[in-house]
C-alpha cells in the first residue's frame, strides 16, 4: 500500500524535532537542502548539528522491503516468501527443504530409480 508523504512537511518535523537540541544554534550554515513537491518549495539551512543528524538518520534508514541478497544471484528483491523475483530461488529453511527435495528426486532420476520424476 502506498502513502503519501509530503516531503517538505517531513522536512519541516525533522527540523523541529533535532534544532532544539544544537549545542551551537547560532552556528554558521554548513549547506543548505532545498526541496521542491508540487508547487512548494523550501530550502532550510544545514548547520552543523543538522547535518550531523540528518546524516545519522539517513545511514540508520533500512529500507522495510529490505530481506536481504539472494545467495543464488546476489540479487535484492526477495518478496515477502523470501523468493528471488530475480533467480526464483527460494530462501529460508522452506527454501532450503525444498532444495534439498528437489536435488534429491534429481539425483534418484539420474539413477534412474523406479517411480522418480525426471
């Protein structure tokens, strides 16, 4: 499902939430961040104690569809059964039991075993 997120408003609460905590309030700006959504458009200043937390907030995000690499083909798109939308491979022990069934019906075929699959 998808949210709508106004980008200047969240701006705007991130702002308000670290400034009151900066040792140095005067400080001189270090950058600045402008964002534009829609027709609105805000640049705030960056000090220094700004960018210090905007910088830990953007390193500390990890993204909710974030399941991890495929071992298969290193891939990031495993959906929410841990299968690759890449490779098709399938993780976790559901992943693994089912690989070890299928290698197993393929090595009794290569035997050629009565009542095995192919």
């Amino acid at each position: 499902m998808s949210v709508s997120v106004d980008p200047i408003a969240v701006l705007r609460e991130f702002v308000a939430r670290v400034t009151p905590y900066d040792p140095d309030p005067g400080a001189v700006p270090v950058a600045s961040v402008t964002v534009s959504a829609g027709s609105d458009t805000e640049t705030v200043p960056i000090t220094p104690h700004l960018a210090r937390a905007l910088a830990q907030a953007l390193s500390a995000y990890r993204d909710p569809a974030d399941r991890g690499s495929c071992a298969g083909c290193g891939g990031r798109r495993l959906d929410d059964n841990l299968h690759c939308v890449d490779c098709g491979r399938l993780h976790g022990i559901l992943g693994e039991v089912i690989s070890r069934q299928v290698a197993r019906v393929r090595e009794q075929a290569a035997e050629g075993r009565p009542g095995t699959v192919p």
